[in-house]
C-alpha cells in the first residue's frame, strides 16, 4: 500500500500521525467505502433501490429489526419477511465530523452521522443530510429518510430532518 504521506511509512499513517491530503488521493480512494452486499443483506438493498426502507419482521414475535440477522434477537425464531417500513424516526445521537477520516468524505466537511431511531423500533447509523446552517440538531429531533445513490453503486439511505426543504 503506498503512503498517504510521500516518504511516510504506513505505520505513521495507521497510527494518524499523518495528514491525509486529497491531492495524493487515487481515484479509487476517492470513492466512499461501501457497505458489502450479502445473502442476509441482498433484500435490503434491493428495497433501497426501489427508494423503499424495507426491514426484517420476526414471524413469531413480530419485531422488526435491523442490521439483517438469520435469527430475531428477541425471541430466537428463523422465520422472518421483509416489510416496508415507513421511513420515520428521530435522532437518537449524533456526531459532526469536522476533520478528514477518509478521503472520499472531503467535500462532505463537516458531516453529520446520526443513530436514528425508526418509529418501528430498530435503530440505523446512517449520514444525516440536507441540513442548513441555520439547523440546530438535537437529540430526539424528527427525521425521514431519503435515497441518494453513491456512484454507480448503491442506493443509500440517508435521513434529513423532517421540516428539511
């Protein structure tokens, strides 16, 4: 793997002692890390890219969940559908980035990722968006999703606050 930092040994970078700069960016390291799509997973992201959030239902208990899992942490059943969802939730926390973790977020500065609480019960990391100046974001603010695809790839849900323009 060649350094981030010219003559910089990949150690000083494994350990943030070196700054990234975009300009000694690859292509490749400009695109944003995306989630791997599997057998558990496939039914999610399809949904997403009909611009639906379909989760997980338990058939015994009947909690949905999420992140995607063969058996329901709550009652133990393997027996499961997906269902939409209707997107809804509230922001149960927060962090604003303002520094430069990743190369491909650089013009993204400063970025907002939020647990969000879905009205359904399960909770997603996700990036919040659409946010303005003039947003003061707090714990418990309403949110609903919304899909942006990341390059050719996947459709991602995203969320923005609920009054967002």
């Amino acid at each position: 793997m060649p350094s981030c930092g010219g003559e910089r040994d990949e150690r000083e970078f494994e350990r943030g002692l070196v700054d990234l700069k975009i300009e000694d960016a690859s292509e490749e390291a400009l695109l944003p890390p995306l989630p791997q799509i599997t057998e558990e997973t496939r039914p999610f992201w399809e949904s997403c890219e009909k611009g639906v959030l379909s989760l997980q239902r338990c058939a015994s208990c009947s909690q949905f969940r999420f992140p995607p899992s063969v058996i329901c942490p709550n009652c133990a059943s393997m027996d499961h559908s997906w269902e939409p969802v209707s997107g809804l939730g509230t922001v149960f926390s927060f962090v604003t980035f303002k520094r430069l973790y990743h190369k491909a977020f650089a013009s993204l500065l400063p970025y907002v990722v939020a647990v969000v609480e879905l009205s359904e019960g399960p909770r997603m990391v996700s990036r919040l968006v659409a946010l303005g100046e003039d947003d003061s974001l707090k714990c418990g603010a309403p949110v609903k999703v919304r899909f942006e695809r990341q390059g050719n790839e996947l459709m991602l849900p995203l969320f923005e606050l609920v009054d967002a323009k």
